[in-house]
C-alpha cells in the first residue's frame, strides 16, 4: 500500500459530521399542536376541494380545453377535458407521496438539517418547524393544483384569454412563502 492511502485511510472517521452531530441532538417527542390537527384537516379539505371542483368541472366545461400552456401563460395545446382528472389524479398522488414525508419528519425530525445547532433549548421549537414545513408544502401543492383547475375552466369557458400575470406568483408564494412563514413563525415564539 502507497503512504498516500495510507494517511488517507488513517484520516477516515469512523461516522461522518452529520451522524455524529444527529447522536447529539436531543430525541424528543413533538406533540401535535390545534394548529397542526388544524393544517392536516386544511390539507384535507384542499384536496376534497379539488376533487369537487373535478367533478364540477367535468359536467360543465366544453369538450376541448385547454391543457397547456406557455410562458405566457397563453394556452398552447389542447385536449378532451378528461384530463382535469388526470391532474386530480396527479395531485392526489403528489399528496399521498407528502402525506407519507410529513410522517417521516414527524417521527424523526432530528434526522433533518437545521440552520441553527440543535440544543435541548430550541429542539422543540426547531423540530415542530421542520414538520410544519413539511405540513404546509402539502397543502400549497394542493392548493397549486386548485388554483391551475381553476384558471384552466376559466380559460376553457372563455372567462380568461390565459393564467395571467399573477399565475406563476401565485404559485410560488403557496410552495415557498407558506411553508416559509409557518416556519418562521413557529420557530420565532419559541
């Protein structure tokens, strides 16, 4: 064996930084607050929602919509309105797959990368905030797909000429702001 990978392997740690730090960090239970059963059922009702907006949307629009649309928000492709249930269907699978992460972090939220060190003096504050992060991405996914249903059977009835100006904002607000904010503010009372 060369000194080179001698010294290399001699330099190895046995866990890496990341490990060693999660072994530091407090294991505490985080209790479900009124306001997280609160976003839970809010997530649920975004997504029945749009299950009846679906439904709506299926017996009232044209046979044609549109299904695509560019960077203007100008509609570019169309299709057979069938397809606001394959958006649904979409949807539905992005929230389970979201359902199943906010689980995950809620069971081990010291698994997560933090912007601050972990101390028993901020680890419930800071792991609540990871798992309402996660919380709240779901329903901004959901309400996405709320708000791009909505426009599109606006569009499809003539009500709109495209997504407008506001569209994509909009969007990003719900998928970064929100769960931006939620964590903010929980970490901030604590």
């Amino acid at each position: 064996m060369t000194d080179w990978l001698r010294r290399l392997l001699r330099q190895q740690e046995p866990k890496s930084n990341f490990y060693l730090k999660m072994e530091s960090r407090p294991k505490i239970e985080v209790p479900q607050t009124p306001a997280d059963k609160a976003a839970d059922v809010a997530a649920w009702g975004a997504l029945a929602a749009l299950w009846a907006l679906t439904t709506w949307y299926l017996f009232r629009l044209p046979d044609t919509i549109p299904i695509h649309f560019n960077a203007a928000g100008e509609p570019d492709r169309y299709d057979e309105k069938g397809t606001l249930a394959v958006l649904s269907l979409m949807a539905t699978a992005l929230f389970a797959a979201m359902t199943v992460v906010a689980n995950a972090v809620g069971r081990n939220p010291r698994a997560l990368n933090y912007p601050v060190t972990i101390t028993p003096a901020n680890a419930l504050g800071q792991y609540r905030g990871a798992i309402r992060v996660a919380r709240s991405l779901r329903i901004g996914f959901v309400l996405v797909f709320v708000q791009l249903l909505y426009q599109t059977a606006q569009v499809a009835t003539g009500q709109a000429k495209g997504l407008g100006t506001w569209s994509m904002p909009i969007d990003f607000g719900l998928l970064l702001a929100l769960p931006g904010l939620w964590y903010w503010w929980t970490v901030a009372r604590n």
